[in-house]
C-alpha cells in the first residue's frame, strides 16, 4: 500500500468542507417541500378551488411543469455544482424567490405555470449542488446522504399537510408567502457562506 512520506503530498484532492452542504441542501429540501406543497390528502387544495382548476390542469401545471424544469436544471447543478457552489446556488434561490412569489400573487394559472417553472429551475440546480458536494466529502459522505435523503422524503410528505393547514386557516397565498421568506433565508445563508469561503485562507 501506497503511504505519502512527509515531504510528499496526497495526490488526492481535498473534498469541500461538510458546512458547504448547508446552503444547497436548504434550498433543495425548500424545492422539495414546495413540489407537493399544492396538494392535500383529503381533497382539494385551496390554490385548485381558488384558482378554479382541475385536477388535470393542476397535475400539468403544477407538478409536471416542476418536474421537467428541475430535470432540465439538475445537471447545470451537478457539474459546476462541486467547483462553484455559491455561485450556482445563488442564482437557483432567486429563481426558486420570484417563482413562489409569482405563485403567491399571481391572479390565473398561467401565472401558476411560469411559477411553477421558475420554482423547478431553481430546485433541480440547488439539489444538484448538493449532490454533487456531497459525493465529493472525505469523510462523512453516507451519514451526509441519508440525512439529506431523510429529510427530502420528509419534506415531501409533511408539505400537504402543513399546507393544507395554514390554507384552511388564511388561504393559499400566505402558503406560499411564508415559503418565500424560507427561500430568502436560504438566499442570505448562501450568501454569508460563499463570503465565508472566499475569505477563507487557502493552503497549499
């Protein structure tokens, strides 16, 4: 076995700090959430009745449309994702920002739709970041995954639920109004993280 002596170096390339994941893995697990956040278990949603849509339209514009934009952003996420992840993540919360808030006030479900579109985009690349740092740690990398994975599933599935009961107490909108205070949060995180590592002293 191959042991470097002290005046060599690892040839193996340092992984990213684990907190890098922070900032990426918020916004994927707020994408995650906002997916299935405009259904419910026990009939149909606020946004559905108030916007006066099927429950076909609502499948095409609401889920499909995020489904095929988070697939299309996914790779823009994983391949620079591990290199630049501020710089990735970032513009994926402001596109992940002016979709919730389009869905939050728009008046018809073509609003929804671009909406829906925008909050894809900007999901797909966030998660791919996060993958992508993910399998790039040195140590940690499988506790990282399934805490990530847990919580994704989690998100997914508690989203109907909470949506649905803050819906039934103050309508759709403020759904997606509180999310978009979560989406700012995640964008000041990012931020203040990617600042951190730029003043962050290299070595060699």
């Amino acid at each position: 076995m191959y042991v470097p002596t002290p005046t060599q170096h690892d040839p193996r390339p340092a992984g990213p700090p684990w907190w890098l994941v922070i900032g990426p893995g918020f916004a994927a697990l707020i994408g995650l959430f906002l997916l299935t956040v405009i259904y419910r278990f026990d009939g149909e949603s606020a946004l559905q009745i108030d916007l006066g849509m099927s429950s076909q339209s609502l499948l095409l514009n609401g889920v499909v449309a995020y489904v095929v934009a988070a697939a299309l952003a996914f790779p823009a996420g994983l391949l620079p994702g591990a290199r630049f992840p501020t710089s990735v993540t970032v513009p994926a919360l402001v596109f992940m920002l002016l979709g919730v808030l389009l869905v939050a006030f728009g008046p018809s479900s073509g609003m929804l739709l671009v909406g829906r579109v925008l909050n894809g985009l900007g999901a797909g690349a966030a998660l791919g970041v996060t993958v992508a740092l993910i399998r790039r740690l040195r140590t940690g990398r499988g506790t990282a995954a399934g805490v990530t994975a847990g919580l994704g599933v989690l998100a997914l599935v508690i989203a109907p639920v909470l949506g649905g009961l803050l819906s039934d107490a103050t309508g759709f909108r403020v759904v997606f109004v509180v999310a978009a205070l979560f989406v700012f949060v995640a964008l000041v995180v990012a931020g203040v993280i990617g600042i951190v590592t730029l003043a962050k002293p290299k070595h060699a």
